[in-house]
C-alpha cells in the first residue's frame, strides 16, 4: 500500500497505537531480555526503540516546524546518523518507551487539532540530494508506515524469546 493512500484520520490512529502496542508486546521483559538480540547480527527489541525514538525525533520535529512556520527550509537529517548524537542505545527499556509514549502524545497533540488544509502545510527539505519539497501529510505518513514494520520485527524478537523459555515438552511416562 503506497504511502499516499493513509489518510491523515489512519495515520493518526497508527501513529496513536504504537507505543501502547510495544508496551503491551514487551510487558513482562526483563531488561536483560530487551537488551538481547536474537542473533548477533540483528537488533535487540531496545535497538528497535532506540531507532523509533530516532526517527520520531527527526521525523516528528519536521512535521512541527511545518506546522508552526510558514514553509521552512529544513536540512533533512538521517535517524541513523542523529542515533548517535543521543544515548538512546544506552538507555534502559522501559523508561525509554514511557518517554517515547510521552513524544508521541505530544506530537499526536499537535496533529489531531489540524484542519484538513493543516496537513498540507509545506517545507523545503535540502540536503538529501536534490531539493525536495514535504508536507506535514506526508512525513507522518513516512513516519507511521516506517513504524508498522518494526513493531512486528518487536513481536517476533518476544515470540522467538517466549518460545525459547518454553520448557521441553515431556513425553508420556509409559509404566
């Protein structure tokens, strides 16, 4: 589903649902467990938050100044390099997620309120290569399609968890 087909009510809902929805993915984990990838090559559910947290602070910071100043030029900035300016990687599991839950209602504060031709509103973005032009509609819409795949990249990393804790099965006793 292209991007341009959410509507700014969906994109609402989806951006509303995704911190309740790790939080209630992740209940029960230790924070040894948040911090543990599945393979040594993958992200660990904390890695996964971490980058949400990145992209929701560059993403979400854009669609604000969108929307408080008229037609801003904005340099675009890459979550992966501004990952390395916080210490989002370092943090513990849930008090990162009650911040994030804390971000995301901000901004959803800041969205909900907007009239259909609010989310319209436009900047220049340079410095991604050729100058581009964005609109509050469509960063949202970036930022709510970009989380959906990592939620469940959260889901499977606590099912491959659950799964492993599982105790063997025990065959019949035959007497």
């Amino acid at each position: 589903m292209p991007n341009r087909s959410l509507t700014s009510e969906q994109v609402l809902t989806l951006l509303a649902e995704t911190p309740p929805r790790i939080a209630a993915l992740t209940a029960g984990l230790t924070p040894a467990q948040s911090r543990t990838a599945p393979n040594h090559d993958e992200w660990s559910i904390n890695d996964v938050l971490a980058h949400l947290r990145a992209c929701a602070d560059v993403w979400g910071n854009c669609i604000v100044a969108m929307i408080a100043e008229d037609m801003p030029t904005l340099r675009a900035v890459n979550p992966r390099t501004w990952i390395k300016k916080t210490d989002y990687l370092e943090l513990d599991f849930q008090p990162s997620l009650r911040v994030f839950a804390t971000q995301r209602a901000e901004l959803l504060a800041v969205l909900e309120p907007l009239p259909h031709e609010g989310w319209s509103r436009a900047a220049t973005v340079t410095g991604a290569g050729r100058v581009l032009e964005r609109t509050a509609l469509s960063y949202a819409r970036w930022l709510a399609r970009h989380e959906r795949p990592h939620v469940k990249q959260i889901e499977r990393i606590v099912n491959t968890m659950r799964m492993e804790q599982r105790p063997p099965l025990r065959e019949a006793c035959h007497q």
